[in-house]
C-alpha cells in the first residue's frame, strides 16, 4: 500500500548460546522467527503479549538497535524516499534517525544523570549538526512546552522530577528531531494509572499536531484499546493475530488473545472477573515445542496442533494463526 510508512518482510532473530572455555555454541534462542507487517502513515499499531514474547527485540531491531539474523525493513518518508534500512552504512543510518526515534520503557534509566534536561532534549540536535546553538535553544523550548515542561524545568537533572515528568523528558528528547515514525516501548508501564493516562493524552496529542506514526508496544491490552488503530499479538517471537482494534475485541479468533482478554481488570467492582489461567509458563525458547508454539497451554488443542505449524491465515483484514480459527467461538472483551 502507497499509505505504508513501515514495511517488515520475513523478519528474525536469533542469539546463539555459548558454552565452556571455546565457547562453543550449544543453542539458539528464537527471539523473533519470520514476522511480517506493515505500518500505515499516521497511525498507531499496538504490539502486545507477554513478557518473553519478543515485543521489544522487534522494535529494537526495525530500529536497527538490534541487527536482525534475517529479513527486509523498508521505511517509505514523507518525501517519498524509500529506504531498505538493514542496507544502509553508518553514515546513511545517522542521517535516517532523525526521522525514527523510540521511547525508552524506564524514564529513571533512560535518562543520564549527569546532563541537564535542555541537553538531554538537545542531544539529538546537537548530534546532528544541522542547526545553530539559538536554533536549538529555541527548539528545544517550544517542544518543553508541547510536552508540558515548564521552562525552569530545563535547568534541572533527572533526579528533581517524578516518573511522569521524565517520561515527558524522554518524549521530548524523541519529539524534538521532528521524527516521523516513533516506537514506544512499555513507555507507560512503569507509571502510576493516573500519570499513565497523561502520557497516553500527551502521545495522541502529539500524534494529532505532528501526524507521527506509533508502534505501541505493551502487554496491558487496555491501554492498547485506548490508544491503537491497528493491533498485532506477538507469541513466541511470532505474530498470532493481526486486526483493527474493534475486530480483535469484538471477535477474538486465537486463544492467547482470548486469554489475554480475560485478564483485562474491569472497573466495575460489582462484576467479577473470570480470567483463563493458561497451564505452565511461556516455552523455553531454547526449546521450542512442536507445531503451534502455543499448543501446550491452549485448551483447545488437538493432535493437529500438537504436530503442524499454524500459518498466519486471512479472514477478510483479520490475520489469525490458528488450525482451529474458523470453528473456535471465543469470548469477546465487553467494555464497560
């Protein structure tokens, strides 16, 4: 589509496992196995699951934070450059960050405490080399003020603010290169409710004022509902369903997402909530099961799952990796 900002092709990690003194590699952990998608301009797709999913090695690696073992990701600009990021040399990379940025998941690690919050926004622009000192001061005040940083604020370091104000901080420092395309990864998870609903505000707010395209990632699905168009549910380093936000809740079609439905707690306290335990714990990467990846906590597996690998299968705009999808009548997530 001409409307794609982002396109992932086959994309895959893995991270060998060294042994003894020759280090010897002895195992391959699956980080991400074979994931396509596409981004479209000007919108924001939730990526979620469960810690161990491979949600963060995903966006780390269309950053090219993480070098992928295999795998395309083009990037398609505003100014109609399109770009086959893995390809590009150092030089050619510095020049294409400016227009993709990330949102660190810690606002207390993510932050260097020996610099003042104006030389943390302004780092990326004095990195670059492409503005004057009062050009940057300036830019670095107007984009304070979009986040809701007062100007006093900028003479102080990290350790004088809350959770909330450095996460702005960290917002800022990605906002003031004017990006295009912004990953934000667990970036309210370590907030209190109230502030986490500040930044959510802050992210569409920003997305409103500068048609920024989102990957959200996070594991709480009701923060996604909230604030994603699109929405990808990760297993395993592999993708399980793909859908627009009221389809996925409306009619889940895989299993883990009925199960990660389930865990939504509601705030309604006269209703009780009945979350499906999933049996044991996420596989070992190291030794991933036969067939769907999800079978031995499923309870919905046959003898088919247990042997055959799902495909990710096309119902209409619903992508769903399940040998059962068609038959299966899951619980829908109902709002109150």
């Amino acid at each position: 589509m001409e409307d794609n900002i982002l396109v992932v092709k086959n994309l895959s990690k893995e991270f060998p496992i060294y042994k003894g003194l020759l280090r010897k590699k002895s195992a391959i952990v699956k980080a991400v196995n074979d994931v396509s998608f596409e981004i479209h301009r000007g919108e924001t797709l939730g990526l979620v699951g469960e810690s161990g999913s491979g949600k963060t090695t995903l966006g780390r690696l269309i950053l090219r934070a993480i070098e992928p073992t295999s795998g395309e990701v083009t990037y398609n600009f505003a100014d109609e450059t399109n770009v086959d990021f893995l390809k590009l040399n150092k030089k050619q990379l510095k020049k294409t960050r400016t227009k993709i940025q990330m949102v660190f998941q810690d606002p207390y690690s993510s932050l260097n405490p020996r610099m003042t919050v104006r030389d943390i926004i302004a780092e990326t622009l004095v990195a670059n080399k492409t503005m004057s000192r009062s050009e940057i001061d300036n830019r670095v005040r107007e984009i304070a003020d979009l986040c809701k940083l007062n100007l006093e604020h900028l003479r102080r370091f990290p350790h004088a603010f809350s959770g909330g104000q450095r996460q702005r901080i960290g917002i800022a420092r990605a906002l003031a290169v004017n990006p295009e395309f912004v990953v934000c990864d667990e970036s309210v998870s370590a907030l209190d409710v109230s502030v986490q609903a500040e930044i959510i505000n802050l992210f569409k707010e920003m997305q409103a004022i500068k048609d920024i395209t989102y990957l959200f990632i996070a594991h709480d699905l009701s923060i996604v509902e909230h604030i994603s168009d699109r929405i990808i549910v990760m297993y395993l380093g592999q993708i399980v369903e793909e859908a627009d936000k009221k389809t996925l809740f409306e009619n889940p079609m895989h299993p883990y997402t009925e199960a990660l439905m389930s865990a939504i707690p509601e705030p309604d306290p006269l209703r009780k909530m009945a979350p499906i335990f999933l049996e044991g714990e996420i596989p070992n990467p190291m030794n991933l099961p036969t067939g769907c990846y999800f079978h031995p906590r499923c309870h919905y597996a046959t003898e088919k799952c247990k042997k055959e690998m799902p495909c990710l299968r096309c119902f209409g705009n619903h992508k769903v990796a399940c040998h059962r999808a068609e038959e299966l009548h899951l619980k829908q997530y109902i709002k109150y």
